[in-house]
C-alpha cells in the first residue's frame, strides 16, 4: 500500500501530501510538501521534529496549539494501538528532553483534532498560510495521509511561487 500512496503523492505535485506511520514519522511525501517544511522530508518523525528540532521557532504564536497537536495525535495513536519499543522510545526521548512535550503529554484533556490550520513562515517566497486534513489509509500500516491546501488567495499565489522555485 505504501508503494501506492507514493505514487498518488507524486503524482499530486501542486498538493503538499505527505504519509505518516503510526508513531507519526514520514513514511513518504511528495515534493510540494517538502518544499513548504522540513517537517515533512522522508524519515522525519513529526514529534521528535516539533519539540527536539534546534530551528523551530517556539516563540511563534501558533507553535503551542501546533506542538500540543502533534503531542495529542501521538498519543490517540498509542491509544489505539498497542504499545511497542518504537512508542517507548519516542515518549520517553521526548519526555526526557523536551519540558514542554511533558506538560503537553501530561493534558490528556487535549483531544487531537483531523483538520486545522497552520502558517508556514519560513519558506523561501515568505509565509503560507495552510490548511489540513488527516485521512487514515486503510490497510495495516495504521498510515495517515496530511493533505495540505491554501487557506486564502495569497497562500494560493505563494504556494504556486514556491512550486514554481521547484521547477527552475
């Protein structure tokens, strides 16, 4: 199945889409999706990225709602799965590192939301503002599909700017 969605994911190339396993590591993703964060490169495990990566600006006013997400799907997904060496370590990293992945963690009160919005500042045409949807992949992966849009006009423009950077 994996192989498949790679292929969808390429194929979808003015759509950021990227595929997670069940501990929220990328497990593939296209190219608009890596052009709009790093987050979002092949091999990247979204938890470890949001609260343990050194270039996260945890200053920016959606990093708590965005980082306290992360935290809340990583926990739906041990919820629903059965705990494996992979989950204890990503946990017990993230907790001995991380205060704020702690506290985050410790809020199970926080339910993990399929949908949001988030703005991505730092790609190379300046800020995109964004808008996901989360889509579990049948099969026995436990995969889940990001699919990104713009939110707005604007977003639109940029997003077609940085895909256009792509192809030069």
């Amino acid at each position: 199945m994996r192989d498949e969605m790679r292929e969808l994911l390429a194929s979808w190339r003015a759509v950021p889409a990227f595929l997670c396993d069940r501990h929220f590591t990328v497990v593939a993703s296209n190219t608009a999706a890596s052009a709009v964060s790093p987050a979002f490169v092949e091999g990247t495990n979204l938890a470890r990225f949001a609260y343990l990566e050194p270039d996260v600006d945890r200053n920016h006013a959606m990093w708590p709602e965005a980082s306290s997400q992360v935290a809340a799907l990583l926990r739906e997904s041990l919820d629903e799965h059965e705990a494996d060496p992979s989950f204890h370590t990503i946990v017990g990293e993230l907790s001995a590192h991380s205060r704020d992945f702690s506290v985050a963690w410790a809020d199970d009160a926080r339910t993990a939301r399929t949908r949001g919005v988030i703005p991505f500042d730092e790609t190379p045409v300046g800020s995109i503002v964004l808008a996901y949807q989360l889509l579990t992949v049948p099969g026995d992966d436990h995969d889940v599909l990001f699919v990104w849009h713009p939110v707005d006009d604007e977003s639109r423009e940029a997003l077609r700017q940085l895909l256009a950077l792509l192809e030069e």
